[in-house]
C-alpha cells in the first residue's frame, strides 16, 4: 500500500492503481501500467455517466505524462468502451486524462501554462511534442476552463471592439468586462451576426442586466446593443472621436499642400526621378506629427512648425484649433464637457471649413453616446489594452491553425503563478516541475493544476471553499 503511495505521487496520479513500472528501451520511455479504481470504472467519457460495457474497444492505449528526468513516461491502460444512453458506444473515461486527448491531465495544464508564458518554439522542444499538438492542448485546456467557469456571469459594463489577428481580413471580436478588467467573450469575425452570438451566449436576462457600452460609433456594432441589450446606455470612445477631427485635419491639410507653391519639382541629383517638395509646400507636407500631437507633447521643433503655420495659414491653423477644442471637450467630462462641446458646435457651424462643418454634423448624430461617456466615463483604453494584448500572443501564438488557440491564450492568468513555499516544494529531477499545493487538503502535486490555472484565470468566481475536484471525470 505505502508502494501504491509513492507511485501515485511521484506520476501524480488520483483514483488510479498502479499496477507495474516498466522501460521500453525500444521507446526509450517509461512505461507506467495503470487502471482506474473501481470508483472511476465504466463511466462515459463524455458525461461521466457510469454505464454498462459495451466492447474491449482497440485494446491497450497510452497518455503521455510529465517527463522523468530525461525520459519519457507514458501511462498505459485498457481502453474499453461503454453503452452510455445519451451518446451511445463511448471509449470509457479516465481519471488521469481528458476524453479523446493523447496527454494527461498534468501533461496539458504544464503545457497551457508554458504556452502563455513563452514562445510556442521553446514550447515544442521542451515537451518534445509537435506545433499542431500546442495549439490543441490550449484549446483543450481553454474549453476546459470555460465549461467550469462562466465568464459572462455578472457583466454590467463591457467594451465592445474588433481586432485583426491575420491577414487577408481576419478580425476577431472582442467583448471585455470594464468591473473585472478581463476578456469576457471573443469569437472570429466583425459583424452583426458575430455579435449577436455573443448575445444569444449571454441570454436574455443577462442583457437586461447591462447598463454601459462602450465601443466606437461602426452602425453594426450600435444597432445590435440597441436591440439586444435595450437597457444599456452606448458610449462612445473618445480616442475614435479625437480621430475624426484628426482625419478632418488631414483633409484641410491636404488642401493647403495642394495650394502651396514649390510642391512638385523633380530631383535629378537621385537615381530615381521622384517629384519633392519645397518652401512652403514641403513645411506643410513636414507639418503632419505636428498637427496632431497634443500641445504637451510637442518638441521644440514641431512647435516652431506650428507658429509658421499660425503666421502663414490662418485657415489651416483654425482647423487645428478645432482638434485641439473637440479633444479639450471630450477629455473635461461632465456638465462642464457639455457646454464646452455645444461651443464646439457652435464654432463649427461658423468656421467655413468644410471638413469641420461635416464633423459637427456627424457629432451632432452621436450626441447622446458622446455625453453618455462623459457621464460614465467609459471609454475603449481597456479594450485597446486587451487588443495589445491579443497582438502579442498572435506572435506566440504563430503557427496555430485557427483563432480558437488564440482565444483560449488570452483568457489567460494577467500574472505568474506564485511560486510555492519551501515547504511545500520538492526537487525534481530534470524537466519536472515543482510540487505546487492545491487548495484545500491532501498532498502537494506536480506541475500546474487545472485548479491552479482556474483561481489564476477567475479568482473572484471561485468562492473560497468551493473549488471542485478537477482530477475527477
């Protein structure tokens, strides 16, 4: 029994017997046979249902398990199959490894943590497995998570955006909690049906339950908040409102360069024949960084740029004071950002500036969502911080075939898994990790726990007391 023990220690191992320990040399692994205790036998691996059998299925199969030292250790068992009532002729469940995986349990949450914390490449040659069996294992491991966790419980205030993560126009939509700081939902594409699936996820009762949206002011994105969540006030993004006077600039900028006299000559001096700008063309073509920083963060040079542009165009000079007089309006918040938005508006309609006089219009039609924001205070830094985020793991996450592997990344821990106590630690021997303490009681267990990777991932959805027992199926 006290064999039985270490056994089961040492290979991490619950509601399993181990039954021998061997090595194929031609292999050049370990070989643990195991079987599951009687508790955990004839159960559905889908369901957990225990049922009656139904055949040997195709014999003898292996997991693959956390390394020993230097080698390999595969835990090798019967995999018989059952009559479950709902699914039918099933390969039976066991306690050291998910349905269908080809890894234990241990094995896949060790990789999902390496995963998220350095490159795919070091992923692949420190667990000798194959870039395909990466991005399975995170997707694996994420649905996992998700099918414990519900990551849309308790939304009030979300943030709804859409990023790029590949080429050829592929988007992702983006939905983050503002309360938690988290991602709550994310799903391939960026249109209305997309979004509603978000909406068909979280039910009806939960929409009524959300009181703030932010997102930027695309038509798609504003009619379905209008219909599904109808008790949700839209606020707009503020960073999205600054650029449409930015691009209204841009516009009137283009117009004085067009006016300017020395804007084309052709350089002969160079290999090839390009047009250049000069005198009052190439300051204003130079102009651009100028024009659209914020005052405070101008160099000594773009300010200089911009008192020749005061002297020289008083029209184009005007139209940057209407940037800088829309982004002092949306930055003041409140009822002070309101009056100071209505004379905006009111400059606007007199300013003979075409693009500025289009401009008033447009925020004329979001009005509503511009003061909501200046009373809620909600804006899409959280989201843009999210889509930081969701770029950085595009790069770890190269080569994955598919966004679902991308996804599961980014409902990830915001920070490292603490390191384990002294106490609590035991020296391994190669590649193994550290003995890491679950909560509650029994012996420490190697590598990084399903229920670890839930706390890290969700620590105010789990109560204290409540975690279930994630080693059995």
């Amino acid at each position: 029994m006290r064999k039985q023990r270490v056994l089961q220690a040492a290979f991490g191992l619950d509601h399993t017997v181990v039954e021998g320990v061997d090595y194929d040399e031609a292999a050049e692994a370990v070989i643990v046979s195991v079987r599951p205790a009687a508790k955990a036998r004839q159960r559905c691996g889908k369901c957990a249902r225990r049922s009656p059998g139904y055949d040997r299925g195709e014999g003898r199969r292996r997991w693959r398990a956390l390394d020993l030292g230097t080698c390999r250790v595969f835990l090798e068992a019967e995999a018989p199959r059952v009559a479950c009532a709902p699914h039918g002729a099933t390969v039976t469940a066991v306690p050291w490894a998910r349905h269908g995986a080809g890894h234990t349990r241990d094995f896949d949450d060790q990789a999902a943590w390496l995963a998220v914390h350095v490159s795919k490449s070091a992923v692949v040659e420190l667990l000798r497995i194959a870039w395909r069996t990466v991005g399975a294992i995170v997707a694996r491991v994420g649905a996992d998570v998700d099918a414990r966790v519900d990551r849309l419980d308790g939304l009030r205030r979300i943030g709804i955006d859409e990023i790029s993560y590949k080429r050829s126009f592929h988007y992702l939509t983006v939905v983050v909690d503002h309360d938690t700081g988290r991602l709550a939902w994310a799903a391939p594409g960026r249109d209305a049906a997309t979004l509603h699936t978000f909406f068909d996820a979280l039910g009806p009762e939960r929409a009524a339950l959300i009181t703030g949206v932010s997102a930027d002011m695309a038509d798609w994105i504003a009619k379905v908040v209008a219909l599904r969540a109808q008790n949700a006030v839209r606020c707009a993004d503020p960073f999205h409102v600054v650029s449409w006077a930015i691009k209204a600039l841009d516009v009137e900028r283009n117009r004085t360069w067009n006016a300017a006299s020395g804007r084309r000559h052709l350089d002969m001096t160079r290999r090839s024949k390009h047009e250049r700008s000069l005198g009052a063309a190439r300051q204003i073509k130079h102009s651009r960084y100028a024009l659209w920083k914020n005052p405070e963060d101008l160099t000594a040079r773009q300010r200089h740029q911009l008192e020749w542009i005061a002297r020289t165009d008083p029209r184009l000079w005007r139209a940057y004071l209407l940037k800088e007089g829309l982004r002092y309006a949306v930055n003041l918040k409140g009822d002070g950002g309101k009056e100071a938005l209505d004379r905006w508006l009111t400059w606007t309609r007199r300013c003979r500036i075409p693009a500025f006089v289009e401009l008033g219009r447009r925020v004329v039609d979001h009005r509503a969502a511009i003061e909501a924001m200046m009373e809620s205070g909600l804006s899409n830094g959280l989201i843009e911080s999210t889509n930081t985020k969701i770029r950085l793991l595009t790069r770890i996450a190269f080569g994955f075939h598919g966004p679902k592997p991308l996804i599961a990344l980014d409902a990830r821990p915001r920070r490292t898994l603490s390191t384990p106590a002294r106490s609590d630690s035991t020296h391994g021997l190669g590649r193994r990790a550290a003995f890491v303490r679950r909560p509650g009681s029994g012996p420490p267990r190697r590598g990084i726990t399903q229920a670890g990777i839930i706390t890290e991932w969700y620590p105010s959805r789990v109560p204290n007391g409540a975690l279930p027992d994630l080693a059995q199926d």
